[in-house]
C-alpha cells in the first residue's frame, strides 16, 4: 500500500504544483504557520511503524504541517485537513484540537486514517473532474471514509472511535450531550441502497444521493455560517453542457443524482438578473 501514497505524490508532482500566489494565499487567509509534526502525531507515528502500518506511516512521514490560527476563515471549518502542496502533503490543523485528541488515541487514529483517505483516494482530482461543489463533495466524501475506518477492527492497537464535540468543540455546555461531531452515512441512504451492498458506497454515489436528498443534505451540513453560500444544482439552476457549450436550465433531479433539462436563453437570463427579477 505505500505504493500507492508515492504514486499520489509523485502524479501530483507530474501534474504540476500549484502556483506560489494560490499557496500563499490559501496560507495567508488561514494564518497557517509550519510547524514541525505535532507531538501527538508524533507519539503515533512511531508506534505506526512498529505496528506494520506503513502506509499510514508513510503519509505522515510525507507531510508537512501547517498550525492554523485564523479559525473564523470562510473556508476553514474543521479542525484538521490536507491538501497537495508542490511537492508534499501539508496537514493543516487547530493545535487545541490534536491537544484534546492526545488523550483519546482511538479518536486520533481515527483522524490520521481519516485525512490519509483524502489523499488515498485522490478526493481533490475526483471532486475537479466531477465538477462538484467543494462542500458538498467533502461532506459524502468524510460519510463514506469514516463508515470504511470504523469496520475496521484495530488500527496500530487502538480500536477507531469517532470524534465527539468534546474533542472538537472543548469544553462543553451545561446540558449539552457529547454527540458524534464527525460525518456519518444517513440510515435513509443505507435503505435506499440495501439490495445493491457495500459496491454502493462510494463517494460519487454518495454525493449525488446527497444531492437529490434535501433534508437529508441539510441534516448532514446544518445551516450555513455567515456569509456562506452553497450553490448546488437543483431544479431551476442554469448549467453549461461542457461538451456543446450550450447552456440548460435543470427542470428535474433524479434520485441518483442525474439532471433532466430544458433548453435556455442565457442572455435573457443574464438581463433578468441585471434587473433584479
């Protein structure tokens, strides 16, 4: 399997870096400061090796990481994520965060395996080729990663806990119950999908059953935090046919996901907008 995490890197790197003004800007906007790996990390990682857990070894031996300190980012609202850099993968993370989860190794693997998935899996490539929307995409994707760590039955010892509130919130309020925080796969959609099993579970599937599904979607993300928007296609938006370059209104989406459309006139459309109807 550590094939595979060098192949990710290594592909990244044939792809092309981003650009130094996109790193920077990404770093500026978080306040994101490199750090050398952090001391429960650290803890972890070696007992990863000693355990035969190599691939999870060799992810975090092939990250660098970034502490973020503007938390009220608009497109940071986890505690913990990775992207490509140019030529490693950089983990970036809320240090109080990793500081509660030292003491809960169940949850901090559960983490680990977690964010080495992303990059396992090339989320970031399939989300761009799929042209999903970020949230949305990240959302099914962290349903159908945790459902998979958790039938697993130890990871270098510890057996895989999902993270609570306590763990990613602190200290909670007096009454408030310390619930599951992290993503999980709804029951609506394990019925809907029983007869076709686990090769259902996938995150392009998952993503587009979101999507059709949107109580079940606004269950999964809540309400949107100020200023944010989430522009999903659904019924009335207005989506360009990549390959005819013409552009359609959607009339209908289907249960998996998939769109029934009617022609429409983009320059009215824009007008409309420019008027304010």
């Amino acid at each position: 399997m550590i094939k595979n995490l060098l192949q990710v890197i290594k592909e990244a790197e044939a792809k092309g870096p981003p650009t130094q003004a996109d790193i920077e800007q990404w770093r500026n906007s978080l306040q994101a400061k490199k750090t050398g790996i952090p001391k429960p990390i650290s803890a972890i990682k070696a007992h990863l090796w000693n355990t035969n857990e190599y691939e999870l070894y060799e992810f975090l031996d092939n990250s660098e990481f970034w502490e973020v300190q503007n938390k009220n980012a608009p497109h940071w609202d986890c505690s913990a994520g990775v992207r490509m850099g140019p030529s490693r993968i950089e983990f970036y993370y809320d240090k109080e965060f990793l500081d509660r989860l030292a003491k809960k190794p169940g949850q901090l693997i559960l983490l680990i395996a977690h964010e080495a998935s992303h990059i396992l899996r090339y989320h970031i490539d399939r989300t761009e080729a799929a042209g999903h929307k970020g949230e949305l995409a990240n959302t099914a994707q962290d349903m159908i990663i945790n459902d998979d760590i958790l039938k697993t039955e130890k990871i270098a010892g510890w057996k895989p806990e999902m993270i609570t509130r306590s763990s990613a919130f602190g200290d909670l309020k007096k009454g408030e119950k310390d619930e599951i925080a992290g993503m999980q796969i709804p029951d609506k959609f394990r019925k809907d999908f029983e007869d076709e099993g686990r090769k259902a579970y996938f995150y392009e599937n998952m993503y587009n059953w979101l999507l059709a599904n949107e109580k079940e979607r606004k269950k999964a993300e809540g309400e949107p935090g100020p200023g944010e928007e989430r522009d999903y296609f659904q019924e009335g938006s207005i989506v360009k046919v990549n390959e005819t370059g013409e552009y359609k209104k959607i009339t209908k989406v289907n249960k998996d996901g998939t769109y029934e459309t009617e022609p429409v006139d983009i320059n009215a459309e824009v007008e409309k907008v420019k008027k304010g109807s």
